[in-house]
C-alpha cells in the first residue's frame, strides 16, 4: 500500500511539472540566427566591431484553428533567469503575448513569399524608436525548405542600415521562417503541410561607437 501511495504522488508530480516545460521541446526558431559570427561571415561588410543594435522576434504558435502570436526584444530577459531571448528564442516565457493571430495555415510547395507589413507591440518593445513600417512599407522575403529539414522554410534579406545623417552604419537584416509538421514526430489526422509555428526576426547591426 506505501509504495502504491509513492507511486500515485510520483504519478501527480509529473503531471504538475509537465506543462511548465512543454513548450521548452519545441524548437520555433534556430538560435544559429543570432550568431554575430556567422552573419559576418555572410556580410563581409561588417567588421569585428560591430555589434547588435535592435533585435526584434515575432513568434506564432498553433493553437487549434488559430495561432498564439508572440513578441519580445532580443536583449530583454522578461522571466528573468539569466537568459535574453535571443540566447534562448524558444522558450515562450521570454515573450509577450499578444492574443490570437490568423487562421490556420498550410503551405503545399517547398518555397513561400513572408510579406511583413508591421511589427506588433514594437511601440511597447521600443518605445523610443520610430516604427520602420509605420507607413505603407512592405518587405517581402522570400522562403524554402532547408536541405538537411524539409519541414523547415527560411530566408532572409538584409538592407542597408542608415544613420540620421544618411551614412550606411551597418545592416538590417530581416529573417522569416515557417515549420510546418515534422514528419518524425507526426500524429494521426495531422496535414503533412500544416504550419505549426511561423514568424520573423528583425536584426539591427552596426559598428560599435
């Protein structure tokens, strides 16, 4: 009867700790997108001086027939445990919820055009900064299916970042991603091209002063 007791408040502990770190095994975003080191790599523009000036992540979940959207500042560290957003990008406690966002989505094919209009809660995120899509800006970036993960679209597109004086400072490089169901963890009665979890990332980079 004893161990029967220890067993049932093993059983209950799991269940109460389970869903603090359910979203902890989903990988929303790949944190190599952070890596200043690869971007220079890609941007050979950029010297070992430059530094990150504003990161920006939009983040939607699926929740149902709709998504769970998210934002936050790449440098901010909201659940406090040591950790800035961009150095920990999928863990949902790093974030802002915003509410629902959009229906669900599928994609068919291996590419697709991310047309960001606006970012959400940027007046909140960076109350001292102008809003880049305050007016009619489009940015359109165009996506596929990674090589080494087919369920994984991505692509990028950087433009030049200008000064108040109209100097070109550094970057501003905009990232867009879309994971649709991955075919090892598939459950019955899921579309193959369902988009479990999709976003953009802006990432601000300049020559440290």
């Amino acid at each position: 009867m004893e161990i029967f007791k220890k067993f049932l408040i093993a059983l209950l502990f799991l269940a109460i700790i389970a869903p603090v770190g359910a979203w902890c095994d989903d990988n929303y975003i790949d944190p190599d997108v952070f890596d200043l080191e690869k971007i220079r790599e890609e941007h050979q523009e950029l010297s070992e001086n430059c530094v990150f000036r504003r990161v920006y992540i939009f983040l939607a979940v699926l929740n149902g027939e709709s998504y769970d959207a998210y934002a936050t500042r790449g440098s901010s560290d909201p659940d406090n445990d040591g950790m800035k957003a961009m150095e920990d990008p999928n863990d949902l406690k790093e974030y802002e919820s915003i509410g629902e966002f959009g229906s669900k989505l599928t994609i068919s094919g291996d590419k697709r055009i991310c047309y960001i209009t606006g970012m959400p809660n940027f007046d909140q995120l960076f109350p001292n900064e102008k809003d880049p899509f305050e007016g009619d800006t489009i940015i359109g970036i165009p996506t596929e299916a990674q090589v080494d993960k087919k369920h994984v679209l991505s692509g990028s597109k950087t433009l030049p970042l200008f000064s108040s004086n109209g100097d070109n400072v550094g970057i501003d490089r905009f990232v867009a991603f879309y994971n649709k169901v991955d075919p090892a963890n598939k459950k019955e009665g899921v579309e193959d091209n369902q988009v479990t979890s999709y976003g953009f990332i802006e990432i601000q980079i300049h020559e440290a002063e």
